[in-house]
C-alpha cells in the first residue's frame, strides 16, 4: 500500500508540473501574440501617416508647378520617389523607399528657395504647414514601431520565450530605420 502511496504522489507531482510548465506556456504564447499585435498596430500608424504624407505630395508639386515651370527634373524625381514608396511591400522597402521620398523632398524645399512668390503663396504655404506636421506624426509613429519591434524582438531572442517563439514560428521584425541621408541633418527651414 505504501508504494502505491508513493507512484499517486508522483503521478500527482509530475501531473502539477506539466500543468504548471502548460501555463508556462500559454503565458508567454499570449505574450508574444501581444507583441506581435502591437507591431503590426504601430505599423499600421506609421502607414496611416505615410499614406497621408503621399496624398499631399501631388498638391504640394501641382501649386509649385505654376510658379517653377523650368524644374520639371525636380517634380519628375517627387513623383518617381512618390511612386516607388506607394509600392513599398515590406518594412524594409518602405524604409528605403521613403528615404528617397525624403531626399527628393529636400531637394525639392531648397528649389523652393528660389522662388519667393511661391513661398509667398498661402495655399503652398499651407500645404508646407501640413507636410511638416505629417512628417512630426511619421518621426512619433515610427519610434513608437521601433519600440514595439524592440520588445517583440527581445521576447522572441530571450531565453525561455524563445523556446516558444521558434515551436510557434514567431519571428523577428525589422526596425524601421533611416535610409536618407538627409533626414539624419538637421532640416534648415526659411520663410
């Protein structure tokens, strides 16, 4: 009797253990899946703002074409970048592709430079107004994705959520980086 006491205690003893080692699990699965879904939740901010910041380039271009008809290279690269960034698939595409986007835009301001009845005009002026404010909203948005990508990555490398990472196929995301060189200067802004 005493050795059936004994093999129930252990049945016992190792039935706690895969129950406790079972929550184990659940619990950092559900953390992980949080991580994940904050990821994609900052993601989708960060296209929101990059949708945005797309549909002002066309009239920023269109109110600057009649005042700067001799910089038809300068519109023509806006509208290439704008295009390839609108086509971007992955975080990696939109990082270089906005970066682009970026440079062309700068590019673009300093254009602007030369023409004081443009920089005089309050639609463009305006339309400035709101791209510079999308640009801060894009800056916000992606530091809050980069934050996200961060501590979904930590959980996905660290030990023991990495066990469970790899048996569920939870991966690492790419950070949404600086590719132009312009955007690491500081921007000059005139008026």
């Amino acid at each position: 009797m005493a050795g059936l006491g004994a093999m129930m205690m252990m049945f016992l003893l190792l039935g706690g253990l895969v129950l406790v080692a079972a929550v184990v699990v659940i619990g950092i699965y559900n953390g992980l899946v949080g991580g994940r879904n904050q990821v994609d939740n900052a993601w989708s901010q960060i296209d929101v703002q990059l949708k945005r910041r797309h549909d002002l380039i066309p009239n920023l271009v269109e109110t600057a074409k009649g005042y700067m008809q001799h910089e038809r290279q300068t519109f023509e690269s806006i509208t290439q970048a704008r295009s390839q960034a609108m086509g971007a698939k992955n975080v990696a595409e939109a990082s270089k592709a906005e970066g682009a986007l970026t440079d062309a835009l700068s590019k673009f301001m300093l254009v602007v430079e030369n023409y004081p009845d443009l920089k005089a005009n309050q639609n463009f002026l305006s339309l400035q107004e709101t791209l510079t404010s999308t640009e801060n909203k894009i800056a916000f948005a992606r530091q809050a994705y980069n934050d996200a990508v961060l501590t979904y990555n930590n959980k996905t490398q660290m030990f023991p959520s990495n066990i469970v990472a790899g048996m569920f196929n939870f991966t690492k995301r790419d950070f949404f980086e600086i590719e132009s060189p312009a955007e690491r200067e500081v921007p000059k802004v005139k008026f």
